[in-house]
C-alpha cells in the first residue's frame, strides 16, 4: 500500500514538498577534568585527535546529529585566544600550546562537520578553577591581572558575576570564538551563579554595594539582573554579528517548585534555577533571547520530588517559542533498576509537541553502554535526522535547485549536475536524497545520501560511488540555509545502473 501511494502521488504529478521530520539528537563531550575527551591531557595531539574522532564515529553510528562540545571549561581554552591561555585539560599545562601545534577547536568543527554532526561550542562563563589552588594557572590569566574580577566560593574561584568589567571580558571572549569559527551554536549549561554550599555566603555584598542599587532592588534580584543581562546581551551580539549562530542554555531542570510561584511546576526540587541560581529562564524565552533549551532532566520517571514526566510536561507547556530538548543523564543509568529507563523516557518526549528532541550526559558512556543504552538510542534513530531550525532565526526556505546535467559509470560512479535558481543565494549547504524502491518525493531522513556544503561556484556536484548493478535510483536535491530551513525539491533523476553485460548508466528520465 505504501508504495503503491507514492507512486500515484508520482503519476499524478504532485510537486508537493513533504516536510522534513526533524530532531535534535546530541551528546555532550566534556573537557574539565578530562570526563570524556581527550582521555588524557598528556596523551600526543596525534593520539586525542584519534580519540576525538573516535567519538564522533560511535556518535554519528548511533544516529546523533549533534555534538556539544566544551570549549572553554575554566576560563582556559581549546583554541588559541587572545583573551584566556590554553586548557591545561589539552595539553597538561595551562597556557602551553599543542605541540606540534596546530588548532583544536579548527580541527574538531571539521572532523563533526564531515559526518553531518552539529557543532555547538560549549563555554561555561563563570568558572575560573575546579578547587581553591591558583598556583596551577597560567602566568597571564586574567586572575592576575585584575585580581578584582574574581571571587572564592565552595572552595572554587570565578569570575563575579556582579562586576561589569568581568562581565565584559567574558563576553568578549566567547564573541572572539563566535567571530571567527563556523559553529552552529553557542551553549552554556547550568553554571550562572553557583549551586548553593550550606553555611556559606557569596560573596558579592561589596560587588552589589558599588554597582546595585538597594534602594530599588533586593540582592537576590540584582544577582539575577545580572545573568539577565549576561544572556540578553550575547543574544544580541550573536544575532548582530554571527546571525547564522544559535544560542542555546541548558538550565537545571526546574525553574520554581509550584509551592513558592504558582506558574511553577508541581515539584519540591531542592534546587531552583530561579531562586538558587538566579537563572529566570522563563524570562528569557520569553523575551526570545535563546533559540534552544535543554533543561536538565536528570531523574528518573518515578523520582517523587521531581517525576520526569511532570517536569517534561511543564517546560512543553512553558517554552514561549524556544526550541525544547530534554536532557538525558546516561551517567546515572548503571544505577537505575528499569534498564528500560532512557527508552521509557523518549516514549514520554513524544508525548509532547514542543519537545523537539534530546541530549545526553556524557560522551562516554557511549562506549560504557550501561545496561545497553546504546541499542536503546539506535532503535530509536534508525535513520538521520536535520536538526529543527530555530524559530527565532529567518525562516524564509532558500530557493530550489536545478538538477541540469549527470554523467559517470558503475566503476566511476554516478555524478549529478545542479544550479541553484537564484543568484545570491543564501544556501549554506545540500541534501541529496536517493531513492529505490518506494518513498519518492519525501523529504526524510533514510532517503538521505549525503549533505554537502555549498561550493564557491556557479555549478555543484556530488558523485555517488555506492550504486550498484542493476538496480534503478531516483535522485533529488534540496538546499539547506544556515538556520536549516530546507527548499523544495529539485527536478529528479532516474538511472538504471548498467544492465546484464554494461557497465553504463542509463539516464530514464
């Protein structure tokens, strides 16, 4: 039935675009303390360049699209910066470079991009160290040069959240990656202010006496003014100067428990974004300065403070627009009962309209496999998905493409030819769709063949060197923008790959 109905849609002529199912589907790969890459900080540049893609390969095999990638774990970096030195996660040593030298941050954007994996540059903003020791940092870190900048809290430093100045740099230095690299997106996760250490103070009192203002504001709301700012104000730089780049947070994963703010969910969680963090995430949906959350919901269905599907529940009905993905702990699977947690929690996500897809915590446990959570993630991506375009960029589709000439043999392959239909085109990249036996004219993702980024030049190509003999393909290519926005279907091909005694291509319409 299902083939004899395309194939009436395709007699009749129907020249309908069916749209792409899509999802996000990512994993983050954490550098602090080297949890997931690379395994060692003193391994060679050849060596985590292997383990790095190494996880992309598992990543892209379970059917991810997406990789979140932490780039700037403790005001140290994965590139060179003219802002902080290098990580000493990378190479051992804070502020020594990779030798031989070469870019990181360059060679992982390419290595994702090659496999049709996202890259979403991942920074905390605040932290500075992972314990009260300085004598580890690098001569030239700004904790020396403007010792005012930074405050000790659970015995950890970073950069106070209330100083202007600090603020500043730290915006700065994220738009100096976001500037100069071909990211996907800039992500932060659940670190604002820090979670909360019993019997123990921030300490910014002196910070709020100069720049807040008692008279009008409490301590609790200048600490939140101050995040607010920090993420209202790289949302606008981003979409100023790198429009094509997302912006997405993945917060804790409840905003206020109902008991302290009715428009909260129906929780008792310990911990609050609004008020531990001082992250008002609602605020800033709202406002539409994100393109994407992924609240952390890190428990599983039956947990009684917090029931994953309450909480999943409450951020679909509360997302304002936002793209909503939910957060998978697979850190914590060995020690849940159900070994059919994560499977049952997907199930629960498709409940829900505005949930748009998933992410995992962390990168390893990709290789773990506790209790087979990687077959649980490959039964449910069998097949590629385009992650969403955001709601909140241009979603005007590029114009379609004109399949115009092919050529090639079963040794050399099959080469198509296509011009897009307007010049200035705002394409960034193509989708060649295949198809054999049934599916023609659906944009979904196991009738992809590949995506490739758009050529400099008037006329683009792709060479398909897997056809086989015999067998009939029809071909298709639609155009992708920055924001994923995808194009009609371009005119089709048929071929018959060679016949009894041919190694030729028949061309059949």
């Amino acid at each position: 039935m299902r083939i004899r109905y395309f194939l009436i849609l395709f007699l009749l002529g129907i020249t309908t675009t069916y749209a792409q199912k899509r999802e996000f589907r990512a994993v983050w790969i954490a550098t602090v303390n080297n949890i997931d890459f690379p395994a060692s900080s003193s391994a060679s540049m050849q060596e985590q360049k292997e383990d790095y893609v190494r996880y992309l390969d598992k990543i892209s095999d379970i059917g991810l699209n997406t990789v979140i990638v932490q780039v700037r774990p403790v005001a140290d970096t994965f590139y060179p910066s003219g802002f902080e030195p290098w990580s000493k996660y990378l190479t051992g040593e804070q502020g020594k470079s990779p030798q031989p030298f070469f870019n990181p941050l360059t060679f992982m954007i390419e290595e994702a991009h090659k496999r049709k994996l996202d890259f979403h540059a991942w920074f905390n903003p605040y932290r500075a160290t992972m314990n009260s020791d300085t004598t580890s940092l690098a001569s030239d870190h700004p904790f020396f040069q403007h010792r005012d900048w930074f405050v000790q809290y659970g015995g950890k430093w970073m950069y106070n959240p209330g100083h202007p100045e600090a603020r500043e740099y730290v915006l700065n230095a994220i738009m100096e990656v976001a500037r100069h690299y071909d990211l996907d997106a800039v992500h932060f996760d659940d670190y604002f202010y820090p979670y909360k250490k019993v019997g123990e103070e921030f300490p910014d009192h002196e910070t709020f006496a100069m720049y807040g203002d008692s008279t009008k504001q409490d301590l609790e709301s200048w600490r939140r003014e101050n995040v607010d700012y920090f993420v209202e104000n790289l949302s606008n730089r981003l979409r100023k100067e790198r429009p094509d780049v997302q912006f997405g947070i993945s917060p804790f994963g409840v905003w206020r428990n109902s008991n302290v703010d009715p428009k909260g969910s129906q929780t008792r969680a310990g911990i609050t974004n609004y008020d531990d963090l001082y992250a008002d995430v609602v605020k800033w949906m709202r406002k539409g300065w994100l393109d994407y959350i992924i609240p952390q919901v890190y428990w599983h269905r039956n947990l009684g403070a917090a029931p994953y599907e309450t909480v999943v529940k409450w951020w679909n009905d509360n997302s304002y627009g936002t793209n909503l993905y939910i957060g998978h702990a697979l850190y914590k699977v060995s020690k849940w009962e159900d070994p059919s947690e994560i499977s049952a929690q997907l199930d629960i996500n498709k409940k829900y309209k505005n949930v748009k897809g998933s992410a995992f915590f962390s990168a390893k446990f990709l290789f773990e496999n506790p209790k087979n959570v990687v077959q649980t993630l490959q039964r449910n991506y069998p097949y590629y998905s385009i992650p969403p375009s955001s709601l909140k960029m241009e979603l005007e589709a590029p114009a379609k493409v004109n399949i115009n000439n092919s050529e090639g043999d079963l040794y050399k392959g099959f080469k198509l030819y296509w011009k897009d239909t307007q010049k200035n085109s705002d394409t960034r990249k193509y989708v060649i769709y295949r198809y054999e036996d049934f599916g023609f004219g659906v944009l979904d993702g196991q009738f992809i063949l590949d995506i490739i980024d758009r050529s400099p030049y008037e006329e683009h190509s792709f060479i398909d060197r897997t056809i086989e003999k015999g067998k009939k393909y029809t071909y298709i290519v639609t155009a992708l923008d920055a924001n994923k926005n995808e194009s009609g279907r371009s005119n089709a091909i048929t071929i018959k790959a060679g016949g009894l005694l041919s190694k030729k291509i028949k061309v059949i319409h």
